[in-house]
C-alpha cells in the first residue's frame, strides 16, 4: 500500500507564519512528512488557471508527490440535475489530466431504493464515464449521507454501472457513521481505487479516540486491499502533528515487520555511537 496525504490535511498548516502556498505543498509532503503521493481537493485549486495546474502537476512530480485523486467537495445529484453533474465531471476530468491525477473523486446525493430511481442514477454516472474517457481518467465514488452512505446499495450502482473507469473511495470517517464500520469498509474496499483514511485528534497516549484506526486498517486488509490509503485531517489543532501520528501509525500497520527493523537499526546505531 501507499501512503499519502490530502491538501486539505495541510490547510491549516503555517510556513513562516503564512499559509502554504498550493505550489508548495508537494514539497511538504515529501520532504516534511515523507509521504509518497497527494490528494487535492479542488478548493486548493481555486482561482488557477490551466497552466497553474500543469505548474503543480510538474512541481509534484519534481518531488516524486504525484498527485493521485482530484477530490470534488460539493455533492453530484445525478438523480435531478444529470445534465449538471456530468458536465461538472467533464471540468474534473479535464483538471485531473492537468493534475496529473488518474481519478477522480466525488460524492453523489442519493441512491433511489426505487428500480427506476436507481437506474436513471446508475446510467448518469454512466454517461459522466464518457466524459472522462478522453482524460483517461477514473471516476471514484466517496459515501455520502443517506441512501448514499450505505455500502450495499453503493456497491450495488458500482456493478450496474460496470466497467474499469468506476470505482469506490471509501472513508475512514463516513465508515464510522455506520452501524458496522468493518462492515461499510469490507463492503466497499472490493471496489476501492483509494481509500482515506480520515483521523481526528491523537491523544498524550498515542491513542485515536475518534474511531478504532487499526480496526478498519484490518477490514480493508482483510479482503485484499492493496492500492493508496491517503491521510485526511481536517481540524486546526496541531495539523503537522496529527499527521505524523497517523502516519506513524499506518506506516507500522503496512508494514510492521520493515517499520520494526528500521526502529532497531537506529537503535543499535545509537548504541555505537555512544
């Protein structure tokens, strides 16, 4: 698995007492918290032009920090205003080829339990695909609220939509709104092309009070996930921080047999030098 991180993570984070700065932000992932690859979400992007967007595509790939999903924040209703939603899926497809990002990501309003309902909704998202074919693009579906937020009937669209340029991205966060968190994540990690692994604050202990991060680690490896798990921390508190600690965290639960050889290596090291 890879690690990342989504800019939204960052958007409290201070660098001489001012904001990062969207160009800058590759650069501090990987030098600052030596992560391997970014999330944008699309108000970073605000105000850029094509050209802007191709500056940070280069700028990441200089820092070996791709950016890997393009990650919509405003809610799709295919079911009443299709017309809108595929043509906003079209300007995110185009950005995302700017980006560099094979996916993008975005949360839909509704799933209608109803057969037509969910039909009409299934063969919109489909006709978004079309759009985003000639980005060579992914279309990734984050749960949302509602009917929207239930991990069956996402899965469910998903197959009746069909196809390689479909998929789930589901959420640590949106997981724990459940009944069942492992459940929601073994029920759509199948079909994830990323996941994000949403944190709040760590304790003095190291402990992640909000939901059990090691549990849902544990669901999505145990049906076989293996592509990108991306940090996501939203609050102001200690932002630098609360990455790192998840980090850390996530990093042992990959690969806890490579983190533990790292650890006693420095420790021997430290012997020597004394």
């Amino acid at each position: 698995m890879l690690l990342t991180v989504t800019s939204r993570s960052l958007q409290h984070v201070k660098r001489d007492k001012r904001p990062l700065e969207p160009i800058e932000v590759p650069d501090f992932v990987a030098e600052h918290l030596g992560l391997k690859g970014l999330n944008v979400h699309v108000p970073l992007l605000k105000g850029m032009a094509v050209k802007d967007l191709e500056r940070l595509r280069d700028r990441a790939d200089r820092a070996r920090c791709p950016v890997l999903v393009l990650v919509e924040e405003r809610v799709l209703d295919f079911a009443q205003a299709p017309a809108e939603c595929i043509a906003r899926v079209e300007r995110l497809g185009l950005a995302a080829s700017k980006l560099g990002a094979p996916s993008v990501a975005v949360e839909i309003a509704s799933i209608p339990a109803t057969p037509e309902g969910f039909d009409s909704v299934a063969a919109n998202v489909k006709r978004s695909l079309a759009a985003l074919d000639r980005y060579d693009t992914h279309l990734l579906i984050r749960p949302g609220e509602g009917s929207a937020g239930e991990p069956q009937r996402i899965a469910d669209l998903i197959k009746k939509i069909g196809g390689f340029r479909i998929g789930s991205m589901p959420t640590f966060a949106q997981a724990a709104s459940t009944k069942d968190p492992v459940d929601a994540l073994r029920r759509l990690a199948p079909y994830a092309q990323a996941i994000e692994a949403s944190v709040k604050a760590f304790g003095k202990s190291g402990k992640h009070e909000a939901w059990d991060i090691k549990a849902m680690f544990g669901a999505i490896s145990a049906v076989g996930y293996g592509n990108t798990v991306c940090i996501d921390y939203s609050a102001k508190t200690d932002p630098v921080g609360n990455i790192e600690a998840a980090r850390d965290m996530l990093a042992l639960l990959i690969e806890p047999e490579e983190v533990e050889d790292d650890e006693e290596e420095a420790a021997e090291a430290e012997v020597e030098e004394a």
